[in-house]
C-alpha cells in the first residue's frame, strides 16, 4: 500500500498526469511545445534518490520503457548513454519527439527523393543540451545524437516508433533506407 502511494506521488506520475491533461486528440500542432515544459520541469525538480529515478541509474540499461500510456499511445524513455555513444541521421515518420540531455546533429535533405534509396543530407545544426534543456524534433526531422559524456537521457515519443514508417540515412554513401520493425 504503501508503495503504491509513494508510486502515485512520484515526480513521474505527476509528469504523465500533466501530460494527459493537454493531450486532447493527440493532433495540436503545438501540443510538442506544450509538452516540452512539462518535461524541462521533470528533469529539473526529479532528485537523484526519487526511486524511479534511482532504479534507472542503478539497472544503467541503454533503453527502459518508463511509461506507455495505455490510451494515447505516447512514451516516455529513458536512456544510459556512455561517453561517445552516437547514432545514425534519422527520422521519426510522423511522429515528434522530445530529447533532454545529450548533443543532437541535424541535417537538411539536399535532394528531392526521386530516386529510390539515394538521400542526399547536410549537417545543418548541433544542439547541445544540457540538463534540464529539452528539445523537441517534428515529423520527418533527420537528425542523430552523440554523447560527448555518460549521460542519462530522456526521450519523450509521440507514439511508438516500432509501429510506424521512417528512415534511416549514411551521409557518406548517400543513401537511405526504412528502418525495420522490431
Ligand atoms: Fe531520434
């Protein structure tokens, strides 16, 4: 009984509880930055010792599912990044997300995606982001990160990356491919 009380007081729970009450129909093309705060907010006022934030830290797993909302089918990760850990440019589909602490590339698509698999891409900007800084990446941002240190990263998905079409691109050989589903 008790844990489940001390569960319900959690900063996480209070995060997904606000997160819930601006969601609506999912579609709000701000609802991204509505929920950006929400997250800054998590990541600031989250002390090392609050047991969910403890246990991620303390089991050190590359990816944990902190939370799946049962109804509106977004997520929430969390991530042990050791120092140099990097990933390749790629795209979430249609869907958002939001990225707290880690350094992230993006890039800009140079060609017009008429031949199929070559893709064409540019650094465009990085992004460092510091504890606490969120960002949010839209539909179809090619962007990859990099950890210049261990981090522990956040990552708010709009939906389940597995269940929906997006690419992976290689800068150097020009090409991009569909990401295969888990
Ligand atoms: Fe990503």
């Amino acid at each position: 009984m008790q844990a489940a009380l001390q569960n319900e007081n959690s900063s996480l729970d209070r995060y997904v509880s606000e997160i819930r009450a601006v969601w609506g129909d999912g579609r709000s093309p701000d609802l991204s930055s509505k929920v950006k705060p929400l997250l800054e907010n998590l990541l600031r006022t989250t002390t090392l010792d609050e047991p969910w934030m403890a246990q991620l830290i303390a089991q050190g797993k590359q990816a944990e599912e902190l939370y799946r909302d049962p109804v509106y089918g977004f997520i929430q990760m969390g991530h042990n990044q050791p120092q140099g850990h990097r990933n390749a440019p790629h795209d979430h589909g249609p869907c958002w997300v939001l990225y707290g602490k880690i350094e992230i590339h993006t890039y800009r698509r140079l060609d017009d995606g008429s031949v199929p698999g070559q893709a064409k891409i540019e650094r465009k900007e990085t992004h460092t982001l510091t504890p606490g800084v969120v960002y949010a990446y839209l539909p179809g941002d090619i962007h990859s990160t990099s950890a210049p240190e261990p981090s522990v990263v956040f990552r708010f998905l709009s939906y389940d990356l597995n269940k929906i079409e997006r690419y992976r691109y290689n800068q150097d050989k020009g090409t991009v491919a569909l990401v295969q589903q888990a």
